[in-house]
C-alpha cells in the first residue's frame, strides 16, 4: 500500500522540493490542509485536502481541520497492536507514516509592537502541537519532522535503510518535538504571566544555538540557548570579526551591556569590563574620550578586557581601541572606516547588537533542588527622590557627578564602592567580604586623583569609619541607600569632616 504522509506547515522552507521527493523518489500520498495544501497543488503536487480524507469540513474559520479520528487514529495506531488495526480496517483510517508539522509563529507574533491579547489568541496553535505530541508519542511506528532542517536528513535515512527509518532517527526526532511544544507552551504561559495573571509554576525553556568549547573552566561543558526568538537579545547580534564567543565572553558581554544601557546614545559612553566588573567607565564628548578616560582610569586591568560602547563606533575610536590587546566590543553599529582599521586586530571579537538597552526582565539563579527567580534590577533611578541629609548642599554639577558613580555602582559585585571624578571611574572596590575593605580598594586604586572626588556605595554605611577613610583621602560627597540603624552617625562624621552625603533609598546589591 502507499504510504501516507501528513503535511501541514507554516513555514514552507523547503517544502515543495521535500514534497516532490516524497512523491517522486519514495512514492508517499501526501494529505495536508490550509495554506500547505495551496501550496502544493500550485506547483503541481497530488495532494489529498484534510477535509476530503476525514469527510469533515474545515470549520470555525480554520480552528479545526485536522482534530479528527482519521487523522489521530492513523497517527497513534501501534502497528504490532491487532486490536488497533482492527480499529483502523472497522473505520476505514489509513495508517500515517510520515508527519511534518510546525507551529503557528506565536513568539513572532508577540515580539511585534502593539499586538492585543486577541491577536496574540489567535495565532496559539492547537492542532499542530495535538498532532506534534501524537506522533512523538508513537515515534515507533512513525516519523516526525518539525521543523525544515530535518528534511534532508530524512530523505537520506530513507535511502540507505530501503525507504524506512531507524529507530533511533525517529527516537531523535520525537525528542526534537516535545522539545518544540515544550518551548512554544512555555512561551505562551510567559506572556500570560506578562499580563499579570499569576501561576505557580515557572518553565524556562530555550533552542540550542551553539554548544560552546567549554564553560568557566575547561573541563566544564557548556551550550548556549536562546528563549524566545532569535531576533532579540544576544543571538540577534552580528559578528564583525574575530574568534568564536566563549561561556565567559557572553556572560562578561551581558555584564557590560546592563551598564552601557545606563546611558543615553546622545551621551558617549565607553565601559571596560573584567570578570562581569567594570575596571573603567567614563563619559566623554567623543566616544573616542569617553573610551579613552575608561582605559586610563585603570589601563592594567583593561589589557584583555571587554568594551561596551553606547555609539556607533568611528575611526577615532577604532584607533584607540586597537592600541591594546582586547576579548570583545559591543557597539550599536560600526562605521565602514572603523570596521577597516579593527581588521589589523584579526582575532579581536567585535560585536554589533543594535538594542544595547533592553535585556531580561526576570534573573534566575539555580541552587541544589530548584532555581530562584527575581525582576531584574532595572529600576531608574530620579535623584529627584533622593535625600541630601547633610548640612553642605551639593551644586547640581555634584549632583551630576553623584548620579554618574551610582549610576556604575549598580554593576559592581557586593560589597560595592565607586570613586569617581569628571565623570570617569578612579577606583572600583568589588566583592569584598566587608565595606570597609571595598573602600580601601578604591581609594588605593584612585590614589591621588581620589582628592575632590566622589564616592558611590551599593549598599548603606553601618558605622562611620569609612566615611572618615573617604574623607581622609579627598572625597568631596558620598551616595549611598542609607537605611542603617547608625545612618546618623555616618551623618554626623559627614557633617564634621565638611562632605556632601545623600541618601538615595534605593539598595542595588549584586551578587
């Protein structure tokens, strides 16, 4: 008997050529409905409309086509079953050996602007994953393919095993699909769980990308995934130039980028990061200034380091930014001079992603026995809310100055402190086991230049010692949370050693 092939697709890459050799070659009846049915028989391919097989119309505007037992029945059937055959011969269902099936473009859908929650509705597929999830589930006995990429695959299973498939192909393919729907439902309950609409459970689910050479270490393995769909986030970035990205380049990447997004493009700005860190940030009037004032506020660290950029990068910049040896650079775009000039740093990693300012909305952190889920920390922060709780006033310079160094501290690992002047880094003391050491790095590291400069700490002061530090060393005004029960003696040391404190109520810890 023929066999039988079901073909219903919304991506038609490939299609007509995977069709005709399923006809031509290896003699498959092909049943499909909708828009795959059109487009088969415009190019002249034998096609049994879905309607015609089950003798039931399309009904509901296209809602149900292929919710039938003609078509569920031959999909499920256990070929070594004789009462399932029993069932097929009494009802007149032809076994279906073949099922090629993908999904409405929901997560496309979504990522478009002003889409309603009716238009989202109608574009969750309901036959596709119910025939998806069948045919998975009878991999034994059938194939399923979900997506183009596949087809050639199949074909050559098909001819050198005499037109059947292997177990283990078919056992492949039925792990590929319930990886599908697990995704495309995951998708569809996040964007549920965007409208407010509480549930229990959190999924988290992605498509493989890359398996990368190896993790943090390398006997570590590890692979990257993209959620959602490719046009967004860190996949949707370009690659100019240079080596393949490793775990640490992506993870140090993200870090640079959450803090390249702190400024406007109207204002350059240049990060320069180690280890998820910022060791030099600025503020320019070029962007070749800005980056500049980065590398210089700590050139050492910077030798191997990763540099945001919240421009599109120029020759100037380019220049500079060949001048030492570097893992990567992210930039909204690059000019066609500068790209030029980065070419003599062939293995140099430069990357264009040009939505530098949006990232994840939630962060997840996995511990033995689950995970942890948080909202990221994008507050923005309005120093119009913030407290100067201190006799001497700051100017609106300082206060500028003072949003700058907060603005950086928010990136940096507890225990967080920022030394800062003319809007550029001096000193950076991070992920310290107590404040008073964070302080006594930055200090050290901003040496002399720390005199008139301003001081930034993620989390509040629980005695007055390092504001004494601070001040012995130049400082002119500190930012910080506030919220210890000896804020007022961290008040008063201020008071007398002539500072500036204010008190922004907002903590950014980083862990």
């Amino acid at each position: 008997m023929t066999r039988l092939a079901l073909l219903s697709v919304t991506d038609k890459t490939g299609l007509i050529e995977f069709a005709h050799q399923l006809v031509e070659e290896f003699d498959f009846e092909i049943i499909s409905s909708g828009g795959t049915a059109k487009t088969l028989q415009a190019a002249n391919i034998p096609v049994i409309k879905v309607s015609d097989y089950t003798g039931s119309p399309e009904i509901l505007g296209g809602r149900v086509k292929t919710l039938h037992p003609r078509i569920h029945g031959g999909i499920l059937a256990r070929r070594e079953v004789p009462q399932d055959l029993t069932d097929l011969e009494n009802n007149q269902i032809r076994p279906i050996d073949l099922v090629v099936v993908n999904l409405y473009p929901f997560e496309k859908t979504i990522a478009q602007p002003n889409i309603t929650v009716a238009e989202a509705i109608e574009q969750i597929d309901i036959g596709g994953p119910a025939m998806l999830r069948a045919s998975a589930k009878n991999f034994a006995h059938l194939t399923v393919l979900c997506n183009p990429q596949y087809y050639d695959t199949y074909l050559e299973e098909l001819r050198s095993n005499n037109g059947e498939t292997s177990f283990a192909f078919r056992q492949k393919m039925a792990s590929c699909t319930f990886a599908l729907t697990n995704t495309y439902d995951q998708a569809i309950a996040s964007y549920f769980a965007s409208l407010g609409e509480n549930s229990d459970r959190f999924s988290l689910a992605g498509t493989e990308l890359q398996a990368l050479r190896y993790g943090e270490n390398p006997h570590q393995s590890a692979t990257w995934y993209q959620t959602g769909t490719s046009t967004s986030g860190w996949a949707s970035a370009s690659k100019l130039q240079g080596k393949e990205l490793s775990y640490n380049n992506l993870v140090d990447l993200e870090a640079a980028r959450r803090i390249i997004a702190e400024f406007p493009e109207n204002e350059p700005a240049a990060a320069i990061l180690k280890h998820t860190n910022p060791c030099g940030a600025a503020l320019g009037t070029t962007l070749a200034q800005a980056y500049e004032k980065a590398f210089n506020a700590d050139s050492t660290s910077a030798f191997g380091g990763i540099v945001a950029l919240n421009q599109p990068i120029d020759a100037a910049t380019a220049t500079a930014l060949t001048k030492t040896f570097l893992e990567c650079i992210v930039a909204p775009s690059c000019d066609p001079e500068a790209e030029t000039i980065l070419k003599a740093k062939s293995n140099l990693r430069v990357l264009i992603l040009p939505d530098l300012i949006n990232g994840p909305k939630q962060t997840v952190k996995v511990i033995a026995g689950g995970f942890l889920v948080q909202a990221s920390d994008d507050l923005i922060d309005d120093p119009k809310t913030w407290q100067i709780v201190t006799e001497k006033q700051p100017t609106s310079e300082q206060l500028e100055e003072l949003n700058f160094a907060w603005k950086i501290a928010k990136h940096v690992k507890s225990n967080a402190i920022v030394i800062t002047k003319n809007k550029t880094t001096l000193g950076v003391g991070a992920g310290q086991m107590n404040r008073v050491g964070s302080v006594k790095i930055a200090l050290e590291q901003a040496k002399d230049a720390a005199n008139g400069g301003y001081l930034a700490s993620d989390g509040f002061f629980p005695f007055d010692d390092s504001v004494k530090t601070a001040a012995a060393a130049g400082i002119n005004a500190i930012i910080q949370p506030g919220g210890s029960l000896r804020d007022k003696d961290s008040i008063q040391a201020a008071n007398e050693l002539g500072l500036v404190m204010v008190l922004t109520g907002v903590r950014h810890f980083l862990h």
